[in-house]
C-alpha cells in the first residue's frame, strides 16, 4: 500500500543529494518472520549526506495483516531545522494510521514561525487528514508541530489524498533545507546535537512499534532494531536504571 511514497522518497533523496550509504547494524537491515498468518518481512535503507546526518526508512510487508512503512530525516547538526517523520500504518485495507510531521527541536515562537508556519497553508488544504486523535503514547505538544497529519483513514484516501498531501510536504521540507543558514556557533550546534538525542531518547521511550517489532521478530531482535538503528542516539531503560 506505501510502496508508492517509499518510492517517491528515495527518487527525491537520490535526485536532490549527494547520498552515501550509512551502516546499519548486522542483521538489521532485513528481516523475516514466519511468525503469525502472514510471513513478514522487514527492510531498511539508510543514507547521509552533507545536510543531512541520517536519513532511514523502514518497510514492513506481511500482505493484507500489515504494512508500515516509517522513515525519519535528521538534519545535520550544523542545521536547526525539524525532523521529517513519516509514519504510515494499515492493518488491514479498514485499519490505516497515517502521521506525517515536521517535528520541532524547540518551542520558542521565533522557531515555530520559521520552521512550523509555512506548513499551514498545506495541512489547510487536506484538512480532513488533520483529525483530532488522541495520542496515547506521546505528548503531542512535544516533538510534534499543531499542523500535521495524523489521521485514520481508508485505503482510496490514502491514494486520493495522502499522497499528494505526502508530496507537498516532502517539498517543502527540501525547501526550508535550501534555505536554511547552517550554525558555524560550536554552543548552537552542541544545542541541537543535544536536542536531537533528546528526542531519540524520547521516541525510544514511548515508541509503540516495538510491540509489532516483537510480535514478529522476536523481543531481542526488536530492542536491538529500537536503540541501535531507529534511535540509535537512546540509551535503553534498563541501562539508565542502573545508572541511577
């Protein structure tokens, strides 16, 4: 069902970069289970450039009992710009989650106009991608801006409307990269280098996907994939506990 915006992402990287493959840990990079009705497989891609430090995405296909197709773009710690997060969910063609967001490092106004604000006229346009969910595992007023798109939805919509949604807001991301002046500060960049783990550290915490990581791959496999290739920048929980 995402194949579609997998494909629209990669062309863009690929075309607008000078992409270099970023390791990804052995063993996961790709995956299969054999676990529950379906065989499912997971594969990710990983890649940097000067502009940005990593760039991964993730596919999961288990035929109609799932597919999810997740990616995050960091910017390179020289830019303050939010991170591109993409989170498409469909358990079935009923059964679709979709999140799309420039998620902010900060909350000061200056940086909401500059980052969060030019992305008003687009969500206005898919309004009815703009649901007013409840969410249960984060704070939706951190790490996540007042315009994006998350929404349950059916697979036509997903066609009709996410996708060209989908597009917009990739381009305007590409947009505000351009135009962004890079941090030549050592203290404003140790700032993002440090709100960037920070927001690692917070999606590992709370991330619900590693549950369906699990489900399919195992839990050791999963807490691996978690903090060694998703937010590799977090420490797991049992580890800070014993710090403590």
């Amino acid at each position: 069902m995402f194949e579609p915006f997998r494909e629209y992402l990669e062309k863009q990287l690929f075309s607008r970069f000078d992409l270099r493959s970023r390791s990804i840990p052995p063993g996961l990079d790709y995956q299969v289970s054999d676990r529950g009705k379906n065989p499912a497989t997971i594969q990710s891609w990983c890649y940097q450039c000067p502009e940005l430090r990593k760039i991964r995405y993730t596919y999961i296909e288990a035929g109609e009992t799932a597919q999810v197709f997740n990616s995050v773009i960091y910017p390179s710690h020289c830019y303050d710009l939010p991170l591109l997060g993409i989170d498409f969910l469909s358990f079935g063609q009923k059964k679709i989650l979709v999140v799309l967001d420039f998620q902010p490092l900060f909350r000061d106004r200056k940086y909401l106009e500059k980052y969060i604000e030019p992305m008003r006229s687009i969500r206005d346009k898919y309004n009815d991608l703009a649901q007013n969910l409840e969410m249960k595992f984060y704070d939706a007023n951190q790490y996540f801006s007042k315009y994006l798109l998350f929404a349950k939805t059916d697979s036509q919509t997903v066609v009709n409307r996410l996708f060209p949604a989908y597009r917009e807001y990739v381009e305007l991301y590409w947009q505000l990269l351009e135009r962004a002046t890079p941090l030549t500060d050592p203290e404003d960049i140790q700032r993002i280098v440090k709100a960037q783990k920070d927001y690692d550290q917070y999606s590992a915490d709370r991330d619900p996907a590693s549950g369906l990581f699990s489900s399919y791959f195992g839990h050791e496999w999963a807490e691996r994939f978690l903090y060694e290739f998703l937010f590799e920048d977090a420490v797991p929980l049992a580890v800070t506990s014993t710090k403590r």
